[in-house]
C-alpha cells in the first residue's frame, strides 16, 4: 500500500470521528472555532502518528482532542484577557416577569446554552471531567491518564462539578434565593460596597465582558468586586430578562439605546458567574425586549 493510499484510509477514519469530537470539544471549550482548531490539530497528530499501533482510535482521538482542549482551558485561566470565541452570538433572550419564584418559564430551546454558561465557572479539570465523563460517558481511567490522576481521583473531581452544575441545573426557574443573591449584588455595586459584594460573590467568580475591542475575563471576587462599580454606571432603565435561561438584565441608556446585557449563574447561595455583552454591535444584532 502507498502512503497515499495509507493516508487516505486514515483521513476516512478520522472523518468517521469528527462530529463527535467536534462536539466533545465545543462542550469543553464553549467555542466552535476553537473546537474546529482543536479538531484539526487532533488531525495533524495522528498524521504525524504510527496508525498501525493505535489498538483503539476512537479512544486514542477522544484523548488527544481532551488534552489540547484542556491545554486551551488553562492557557484561558492564565490569560483571563483571551477571548473566548463565539459562545456571547448565541444567547437568546426572554422577559423575565415572573412574579412569584414558583412560576416556571418554559425555555427548552435554550438549555443547552445556558449549560455552556454554567460550565464557565468551573475549573478546566472539573470541566473536563464533567464533560468527558457525564456527557460522552469516557471512563473515568481514561479521563485520569488526560489529567494526570488517578481514577478514584478524577471521579471525585467530576463529582465536585457534577454538585455546581446541579446547583443550577434547572435555568428556566428562577428562584427566590437567586433573585436576593442578584438583588442583594446589584445593590452592593450601585453602593460600591466592597464587602457586600465579596459576601455574595463566589471567590472563584469569572465575569466575562463582550467589548468593542473582544471578550475580556476577569477571576476571582476580589478582582470582580473592584470593577462592580461600573457595572451600574450610565444605566437609566433595565428589565429583568432570562439569558440562555438564566437570570438578568437588560439595561438601557437615557436616550434608549441599549447599554448592556448581563446575566448570572448562582450557586450556593453566592454568584459564581457573570457575563455581560456591552458590545453595541452585538446589542444591535440582537432580538431585545422593550424598555419595562
């Protein structure tokens, strides 16, 4: 057989396999360009690799696309100024006028999304655990050879997010405790008070801004509760809306004009994630709600 012919067949295997390593990788990453980089960078490897010796290419795939995906999520963490792909197009915003916490807002179309937002705030190993294990159902071994862990390890570390993702598994309700905490975090920023946003911010909270000039990423709640200041400024009107099923605002300027989109991912008692859209080009590509 020619190296043509060799690389023909494993082109075709690999294709046979690129779907579900396209979606293995956008659930990690939240990001179909970065996806599509990390697929084809899985191809490039296995190029370069010895097919013959590879008893399991479907596992050995599932590896490789974990561990560039997971180089990609803590190259993000030590980098809070990268952008963070095309995962802000996507939010599909609903008015929020439930008045009682019990009401519940049928948003099926968009939970997917709002798990992607909810995958934010975890941390990359967490991430991936979550991902790899809950969702495509790789072993929890296989998992640990990408972290470095062992198995009875890796299995505690997808338990751990497993718990923050369930905190705020079902995004179409609103609850009491998440409207006080958003409550409770909008007053303390109009106030720029210091403490009462660190007592309702997780210490780990990432705050996500879409800006003319890219997405910038902000960690940790002492970061976050410095700049919560201007999240109040220039604002005259908002209303409460669900982004990708979780809670928010949209505000306005005095003359009308959006100013910004913002929504929050609580757990246990405390936020754990906000992201905001503040990009006008953005808000004016957007199907937004009427001033309250």
């Amino acid at each position: 057989m020619t190296d043509t012919s060799r690389t023909d067949l494993l082109a075709e295997a690999f294709e046979a396999h690129r779907e579900r390593l396209s979606a293995v990788a956008y659930r990690v990453l939240g990001s179909h360009a970065d996806a599509e980089d990390v697929v084809q960078e899985a191809w490039m490897r296995l190029a370069r690799q010895d097919a013959t010796i590879i008893e399991n290419l479907a596992g050995w795939l599932t590896t490789v696309v974990g561990r560039i995906s997971l180089d990609v999520l803590r190259s993000r963490r030590t980098r809070p100024e990268a952008s963070y792909g095309d995962g802000l197009s996507e939010l599909v915003i609903t008015v929020d006028d439930s008045a009682e916490p019990e009401e519940t807002v049928a948003l099926a179309d968009s939970v997917g999304l709002a798990l992607l937002v909810v995958l934010d705030s975890l941390g990359p190993s967490e991430r991936l655990a979550f991902v790899l294990h809950d969702l495509f159902g790789v072993p929890f071994a296989e998992i640990g050879q990408i972290l470095g862990r062992s198995a009875d390890a890796t299995k505690m570390i997808a338990s751990r997010a497993r718990r923050k993702v369930r905190a705020t598994e079902r995004p179409a309700i609103v609850g009491r405790e998440q409207r006080q905490v958003i409550k409770a975090f909008r007053a303390a920023a109009a106030d720029g008070d210091f403490e009462a946003l660190l007592r309702v911010l997780d210490p780990d909270v990432r705050l996500t801004v879409d800006t003319p000039g890219g997405v910038v990423v902000t960690l940790g709640a002492t970061a976050v509760a410095t700049g919560a200041k201007l999240l109040s400024g220039a604002v005259a009107r908002h209303r409460a809306v669900l982004v990708n099923g979780l809670p928010g605002y949209v505000s306005w300027r005095e003359d009308g004009t959006p100013l910004s989109i913002i929504s929050f991912t609580v757990a246990g008692g405390r936020i754990a994630a906000i992201a905001i859209v503040a990009d006008p080009a953005g808000l004016a590509s957007m199907h937004l709600p009427d001033p309250a």
